[in-house]
C-alpha cells in the first residue's frame, strides 16, 4: 500500500511517499539480507548489535546483528514478547544507545558523527515513548511542552510560533487547540497525553517516529485512536514510522511490513498481511496462535514450553530451539540463516534454508510447500495458512482522512 498524495505537510517538509518497498534486492547482497536492507531505506539497521555488560555474568545479548530498513512513508512494525529487544532496537535507531557493533544508515549514508551530527539526527528522528504520563512535566501546561522545541527546530521561516502551536495540536487532532493548550497533563486523558507527546515529537519536525509501544499503556477504548493518528501522519505527511508492539493484531492493522524479534534476533519479516496470513517462522505462527480471534472463544496459550530465553546465555544455534515443535538436530548447533520465502518475505529457520550443511535430513522447501504447521496448534488447521488469517482483526484498517475524535475523550486515566 502506497501512501496517499494527501495534502502534503503542513510544516512543508514534503515527504516522498511510497518510493520504497523494502524488498529491492541490492548488488552484492544476498537477497534475503537485501529484502531487509533495503537501498531505498530512509533509515536502516545493518547488523547491529547490543550487549549490555553484566558484570561476572557476562553480557545481556538484547539485540544481536539485527539488519532492518525503514522505507520511506511506510510505517514498519516489530513485534515480540516482552524482554526480545524490541525496546533496545529502538533505542538503538534513537542513537540513544551506543551499539556494540553494526552501523546505523540515515539515507543510505552512515549516521553523521560528532554533536553536531548527533543533533541533525535527532532531529529528524524522534521517539516516542510508551508512558505519555511520565513522559511530561507535571507542572508544566501543553503550551509550555511543545514551546521549546519548537523554538529550537520547528518554527517554519515566516511562522509564527501562535500558528505552530495551533497546527501542531490540529495535527494530533487536540482541538480547540487554545483549549488544550493551558491544559496540565493532569487534566488530560492517557489518549489526549499521548497526543500532546506525539505533538511535542512533531515539533522537531522530525522525518521518522519511532514509536515504543505507544498504545499499550492506554484504555482499550482510546488505542484506536493513536493507531489511526500514526496512520494519519503516514498517509497524509509521509511520515516514516516505527511502531513497536507485542500485539501482532495491532501491526495488522497499522503496518505496512511486520518484522518479528525473538530473543534479540529479528526471525521473519515480510509485508503486514504475509507475516499475520502466511506466517513461515515456527515462532510467528506461535504468536499468531496466542492472538485474539473473534473465531476461537477460549484464548489460547503460547503452547510449546518455556519463554523468551535468558539474554546472558542465549541458547546456541537458534534461539527458538528449546521451544520450537520442529527443532532438528542443526537447530541446537547452528542459527540459521536469514532466507527468502517469497519474494520480500525473509524467515530464519532452518525449515526454510536452502542448504543445511549441518544434517542431510532436514527437508528441503519449496517455496510454494505449504508453511509449517505448529504441531499442537489449537487450531486444528492444516494447509496453507497455519491458522484462520485474522478475517476479523480487531481493528479494521484506517481509512483516509478518518476522524480522530481525539478532543471528545473523557479526561481522566
Ligand atoms: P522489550 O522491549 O522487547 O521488552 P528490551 O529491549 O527492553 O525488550 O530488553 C531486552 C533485554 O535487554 C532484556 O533482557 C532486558 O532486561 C535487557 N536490558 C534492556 N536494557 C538494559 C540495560 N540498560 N542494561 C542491562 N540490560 C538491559
Ligand atoms: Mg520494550
């Protein structure tokens, strides 16, 4: 899906919209590492790695050799359970980490160095945070929130910083903006923060949101809201937008390409329908069986054992192998590569390698063979999908220029 030419962006940053796809297979590159490493990435991950020392206990391996392109105008989703990396891997693309190895690329050019170069880039990459409460000063007004960074950044040349404050709250659909305004975080519902935190993000006029669990603190109620705010920003701007989450239901519906970490190692990526409708990766038809479906009344459990491994000492080969209902003899010795399934879509599992040096009985796959089938899938089926796609997602998708109703919700928590 191609965003819409829209309107263009009221801050006149005019954001190319759809030129890229993540999927362009780059010269000298494997297909599988080009499907995720896209040249036409705004912002891109090459490997990157993070090991937070742990003293005599060695290292906590949260992020290990990750490669992920941001393509312009797309809004791009991680999903993963709580404790895979997700959090570490965006703090990474904030350069609020420093990473343990791997390069960050903003246009395709190494992330420039030095204060300067560190300030260029946060402003044209912004994050926002999964708690709006404890992102805000409480005793400071909304007014006084986006104030300052505007100033810094934001102010267009003939602007004045009355008119940036009032498109700003339009944008996030916080209206009359000379009501919210004076208005105290206190005052404001958990949506209508988020709304402020986003609107302060914004400011900056930034070209990427990176966006850590941005619903998952709020009332059921109001996430649809946020989600169709972040759809809005992408359809409307171009933005570019990392939406972090461990609702693959959520991505469904928001995102363009889904990427699924485990244990700090990203194991598929594909577009949003392929990974929800076609999942290939043991792990994501793991997660897709424990998503809700208005099909399924009993909620299911993640079957198969355990949870996401000890990060101080990862399990050797693949990290999934102590969980997986598949797990070969190789899966214990060797990760497995990165391969492609489909075209754009890429699963690291040894079901799906073309070559396993390893053992000679691990099947070769086609990639027309039907995926794998969780063996205690509680869904019974067999086939193509591995489960009934999400026909009902709990949300349905956005459509343009959908009402926010943001100003309408109750203040309150
Ligand atoms: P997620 O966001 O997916 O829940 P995180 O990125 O927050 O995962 O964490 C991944 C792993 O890294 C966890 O084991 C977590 O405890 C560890 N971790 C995160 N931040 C730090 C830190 N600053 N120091 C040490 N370990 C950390
Ligand atoms: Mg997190």
């Amino acid at each position: 899906m191609t965003a819409a030419a829209g309107h263009g962006s009221p801050d006149g940053t005019g954001m190319s919209t759809g030129t890229g796809t993540g999927t362009g297979t780059g010269a000298g590159m494997g297909t599988a590492a080009a499907a995720v490493a896209s040249r036409t990435a705004l912002l891109e991950a090459r490997e990157i790695t993070k090991h937070f020392p742990a003293g005599r206990r060695g290292a906590v391996h949260a992020v290990d050799s990750v490669s992920l392109a941001l393509p312009h105008g797309r809004i791009t989703a991680i999903v993963g359970e709580s404790g895979s990396g997700k959090s570490t891997l965006a703090r990474l693309f904030a350069r609020l980490l420093k990473p343990t190895s791997g390069q960050l690329l903003l246009d395709g050019r190494p992330a420039p160095a030095g204060r300067g170069g560190r300030r260029r880039y946060a402003q044209q990459v912004q994050m926002v945070l999964q708690d709006p409460f404890a992102s805000l000063n409480p005793v400071h007004d909304v007014r006084y929130h986006l104030t300052r960074p505007l100033k810094v950044h934001g102010l267009g040349p003939a602007g004045s910083l009355e008119e940036a404050l009032t498109s700003l709250l339009e944008r996030v659909a916080l209206t009359p903006p000379e009501r919210f305004l004076r208005m105290y975080p206190h005052e404001l519902s958990g949506g209508q923060r988020q709304r402020v935190a986003i609107a302060r993000a914004l400011a900056v006029r930034p070209r990427v949101l990176l966006a850590d669990e941005p619903v998952s603190m709020l009332d059921v109620s109001i996430r649809l809201g946020i989600l169709n705010l972040l759809a809005g920003l992408r359809e409307n701007e171009g933005m570019t937008i990392l939406y972090i989450t461990h609702d693959i239901a959520s991505a469904r519906y928001l995102a363009d390409e889904i990427a699924v970490m485990y244990a700090g190692g990203l194991v598929e990526s594909a577009p949003a329908v392929a990974v929800t409708d076609q999942p290939t990766h043991p792990y994501t038809q793991l997660l897709l069986s424990a998503a809700p479906d208005p099909d399924r009344p009993e909620p299911a459990v993640l079957s198969g054992s355990g949870a996401v491994p000890s990060l101080l000492a990862p399990p050797a080969g693949c990290r999934f192998h102590p969980r997986c209902p598949h797990a070969m003899d190789v899966c214990s010795q060797l990760p497995p590569p990165l391969a492609e399934v489909a075209p754009g879509h890429v699963s690291a599992c040894w079901l799906h390698a073309p070559k396993n040096p390893a053992t000679a009985a691990a099947p070769e796959r086609r990639n027309d063979d039907p995926p794998t089938q969780l063996a205690d899938d509680p869904s019974g089926q067999q086939g193509r999908q591995t489960r009934p796609a999400l026909r009902h997602p709990p949300f349905s998708r956005p459509r343009h220029g959908q009402s926010n109703e943001a100003g309408d919700e109750p203040a309150g928590h």
